[in-house]
C-alpha cells in the first residue's frame, strides 16, 4: 500500500516532468527548431488530456451512468483521427485570405452580417442556451 507521502513524491515528480518537457519545447521554438510537427508531442497530449479526464471525469461518470463515460474518449479520438481534414481546409483560407486569427476567420466567413454579431439577439439567445449545458459538465 502506498503511504501519503510517496504519492505527494510521485504527484510532484510527475508535475515536475511535464515542467521539464514544455521548458523543453519553448527553448526549442526559441531556437527555431519547434517540436510542434513531431508525432509524439500529439501522442503525449492525447495521453495528458484521456488520464486528466481518467482521473477527473470518467471514472465518476462510469460508476453512475454507465457507458455514458464513452463519449469523453470517442470525442478525441474522432478529433485525431478526421480533425486533420477541416484543419487542412481552415489553412488553406486563411492562407488564401491572410487570416492571423479566430476573429478575422468568422468575419471572412460571415462578413458583417448581424447575426452572428456579439450583439445580435439570436447570438445572445445561443450563449444562454449553452450556459446549463456547460455548468451541468
């Protein structure tokens, strides 16, 4: 049985690992030579968000609904897997159009229209829909 102590030890080397890896990737963008591309930084971000989600979520959601915890772990794994196709085509308009940001992709997409504006009732009534849905995850 592990005592308190040796999971505290454990808990902060592993917190200290994650530190030593992202120090890791920002001094290698500051040189140039960033580990974005690399197949097994997507491989260890998969791995952090399926046992943040483990630990947080899953567990409690399959001990009281049952398969209802399925769909914390479909999500990202459809994301891996077909998410590369609407990435493709999100860079290919904003390189054709010289988009920098999320903001200057909707407004390209939708121009000025008032309905997807901040300010427009049927964008407002959207936020307000959403907001239970979000406080009951």
């Amino acid at each position: 049985m592990l005592t308190a102590p040796t999971i505290v030890i454990i808990a902060f080397l592993y917190l200290c690992l994650l530190f030593a890896i992202a120090y890791y990737g920002d001094k290698r963008a500051d040189r140039g030579r960033s580990i974005i591309g690399n197949p097994y930084i997507y491989a260890l971000s998969i791995a952090v968000y399926a046992t943040s989600w483990t630990f947080y979520g899953s567990v409690g959601r399959a001990a009281s609904s049952g398969v209802g915890f399925l769909p914390i772990y479909i999500g990202p794994t459809l994301t891996f897997i077909l998410g590369w196709y609407l990435i493709r085509k999100i860079i290919r308009i904003s390189k054709v159009n010289r988009i920098t940001s999320i903001a200057d992709f909707i407004a390209s997409r939708y121009g000025k229209r008032s309905t997807v504006s901040p300010r427009s009732p049927i964008s407002s009534r959207r936020v307000m829909a959403r907001a239970p849905i979000s406080a009951a995850w």
